[in-house]
C-alpha cells in the first residue's frame, strides 16, 4: 500500500468527565495508524489524559486533543 502523505487517523474516546484517557488507548491508536501507513494520528476526547498517556503521545507523535479546546479553535476560525 502506498502511503498517503495527507493520512490521518483520528480517534475520538467518550468517557466520564472524572475518568481520563489512559496510555493503553494511545498504544492502540498508534498500532493502526502503522496498519493503514498513516503519517499521523490524533486522539480526541471530552475528559483528559493521564500523565503516562501523554508522555507515551509525546514519544511517538501522536496528538493529544481535548474537544472543548477543538472547539474553541473551531470558535474562533468562524469569527475570522
């Protein structure tokens, strides 16, 4: 499979506002982003991430998102 230079592999994880998003969730995405030779992988979810997930992110280039910051972001491109 040739690799698409514009691949992403966006993940998106629901949880309890209490309840964080740990590093076994970083591992699986960073597995199919390898399967399907993406050039980068993003997660995203409501909570928060634990510290060793965002250390192990960190490592192997994987984007850490929380959506209320994606959608300030999203805010302020419409005001442009």
């Amino acid at each position: 499979m040739k690799r698409d230079p514009f691949l992403t592999i966006v993940q998106a994880k629901q949880s309890a506002f209490n309840k964080k998003v740990g590093e076994a969730a970083i591992r699986n995405l960073v597995g199919t982003v390898q399967i399907q030779k993406a050039v980068r992988g993003q997660l995203v979810t409501n909570s928060d991430f634990t510290k060793p997930a965002s250390r192990t992110a960190r490592v192997v280039k994987i984007d850490l998102i929380k959506f209320y910051e994606l959608v300030q972001e999203v805010n302020k491109l419409e005001m442009e």
